[in-house]
C-alpha cells in the first residue's frame, strides 16, 4: 500500500500545477457526467412510458 502511494505522490510531485487542476477535475467530472446521463435515460424512459399509456 505504502509503494502504491508513494508511487503516486512521486508522480503528482512531477505534475505542473496546471496539469494537476485538469487531472483533478477530469477525475471529479467524468462520474459526475456519466451519472447525469443515466438519470436522463432513465427520465426519457418514463417519458415514453407515460406517452405510450
């Protein structure tokens, strides 16, 4: 654990600054949009549910 960890600290210590913000925002919203479109998918669906009733 402790090797995995260092090995990332050593790898974030080499980044730029600005390299490391668009790392750290990639990381945070990539799941962010992945969520917002399942609910989408899954709202468009009970869209067509109820027009199809």
């Amino acid at each position: 654990m402790n090797a995995f960890l260092f090995a990332g600290m050593h790898i974030a210590n080499r980044l730029s600054f600005k390299k490391k913000f668009s790392l750290l925002a990639f990381v945070t919203l990539l799941p962010l949009i992945f969520g917002a479109a399942i609910i989408v998918m899954q709202q468009k669906e009970a869209v067509n549910l109820l027009n199809d009733e």
